[in-house]
C-alpha cells in the first residue's frame, strides 16, 4: 500500500491542494459550530501586548513559547485544548484578570482542530491497515497551538530574502494542522520541486504531514517543505496545531509498513533527539534532516 491509497477514501485532488472532505461529519470548516471561532480567535489584541509580556510565554521544550525573528513572531502553548492550560496563558499576560472571553475563545478554538487532528491521524492508520496502533499511537502525543503573525515587508525593499515570513522547512512533529485568515503568503513544494501557492479560506484548513509521521509509516506519506513569502501591505494571522510525540517515545515503523517493496528507511529514533540534531549545524544544512539523522 502506498500514499495514492488513501485517495479514495476520503481525500480527493482539487489542484493545487488535495483536499480532504469532512462533509459527512458533524464537525467540518464551514459548519456552524466552526463558524462560532473561527472569525474570533483574538490575534490582533495578543500581539498588541508589549514585548516584555509576550516573553513571558516560555517553556523549556525547542520550538515552544514565543518566537519572534524578522517578520515573524508567534506565541507558542502547549495543550490549549485543554481550559486550565489555556486560563494559566492568560494569566501570565494579563495577571490582574487573565481574560477570559479569550480564553473562552482560543480555548474552543483549539478544540475544534484537536477534533480534526484525531480525525485524521485515525484515518490515516486505519488506510495503512495499522489500526490495532491507533490508541497507544494517539497516547504518545501532545499538541502545541502556535497562534502566528507575520508583518508586511518594507515597501522600498526588493530583496526576496527579506519578503521571507518563514524559511523553507519541514515540519518535525506527527501532523500539522494550519488555518489561515484574510491575507495569503504559504507556499508549499511538491515532490518535483515546484512551488505553490496556498490560497487562504475561513472555511477550511491545511492538514500537513510532519518528519515524524513519515518516519513512523516507513516513508508511505510525504513531509513536504512550505515557506511563507510575505508581499502587499498587508498583516498575516494563522493559527497552526501541531500534534508532538512526548518526551521518550520511540518513532519506530510497525512491521506492518515494512516488506520486499518497502524496506525499512529509518532507524528508530526519539522525537527530542531528533530535534537536538535538528539543531546542529549538520541538521541546518541538511537537504533532508530526517534522512541525514535517522536513515539507515
């Protein structure tokens, strides 16, 4: 089995971007209960705060808390699916109330693309014929909510290096899952390495495959790299999800995945190893990070 058989299943290709259709669940973009948060999620009202309070969301974890490089800047929180961890965020940026219309709000958000993402994850499992993992699989994982803001460049400048909101990269977690607002800006790569543009829409999202998910199907799906390029004048908001495998779990194929036609690719491997590598001047310059840390 490879990635072309889940295509008739439940994915079908809409060119540029294949689409997933949720039409026959009773959460979907587009539904009601979608449409109660998905125009609400407060970006602009965060990223007023100044920059000493924005700092204040860290953790000890690569990759979480908030980042700002360029035109680039994000809060980054673990678990906001979750109400308590969401009200403790507020906190740390509004200690005399927390606020909590935004908690509300974010916190429903959140929930919302946690749904989607064990939608997905239980899916795709289940076309690989790998369903016996699915609940040990989903119970090795966290999500982190990285709530995204990208400015415009400046006018006068013409420098491609500085219309870049993000680098090209691929995502290292399990599944990323992306919603975009007004402003457009994510190109993705295909396998024959062309680019292509993500058009913005309120009413759906972009569902990605991370290294991790790669290299626990034994290379079946494909981690593809995306960058955003900021032009126009206007500010870019996103609101990504990304499902993390937790600190000692082993990313390892099932012998399910791997025969004449599939030989194994990757060595197993944990997560946070794999990002310290990452991290490593050899892990930067790497065409592929996983290939040059994990592969056999």
């Amino acid at each position: 089995m490879d990635s072309d058989s889940l295509l008739p299943r439940s994915i079908s290709f809409q060119l540029p971007d294949p689409v997933i259709d949720f039409s026959n669940q009773t959460l979907k973009p587009g539904s009601s209960k979608w449409d109660e948060v998905k125009t609400d999620v407060p970006m602009e009202e965060l990223f007023e705060l100044p920059i000493q309070t924005k700092q204040r969301n860290v953790y000890s974890q690569c990759f979480h808390g908030y980042l700002c490089h360029n035109l680039h800047q994000s809060f980054g929180i673990v678990d906001l699916n979750v109400l308590e961890k969401v009200s403790n965020f507020t906190q740390l940026l509004w200690p005399d109330h927390g606020n909590k219309s935004i908690s509300e709000t974010i916190h429903l958000f959140s929930e919302q693309l946690v749904e989607l993402d064990l939608m997905v994850r239980r899916m795709i499992m289940e076309s690989f014929g790998i369903e016996k993992y699915i609940d040990e699989h989903l119970n090795s994982t966290y999500y982190l909510t990285r709530l995204m803001k990208y400015t415009s460049p400046p006018d006068d400048d013409d420098d491609e290096e500085t219309k870049l909101g993000l680098r090209s990269h691929t995502d290292k977690n399990i599944i990323t899952i992306l919603h975009q607002y007004q402003v457009d800006g994510l190109e993705v790569k295909t396998k024959d390495d062309k680019w292509i543009k993500v058009k913005p829409s309120q009413d759906s999202v972009l569902v990605m495959v991370g290294d991790s998910l790669c290299a626990l199907l034994n290379g079946r799906l494909h981690s593809p790299y995306h960058r955003v390029i900021m032009t126009g004048e206007k500010t870019r908001y996103s609101t990504g999800l990304f499902s993390i495998p937790k600190t000692g779990v082993i990313i390892d194929s099932p012998e399910e995945l791997v025969d004449k036609e599939h030989p194994r690719i990757f060595k197993p491997f944990e997560y946070t190893d794999f990002l310290h590598f990452f991290q490593t001047e050899a892990g930067r310059i790497a065409q592929s990070a996983l290939h040059a840390f994990a592969a056999f």
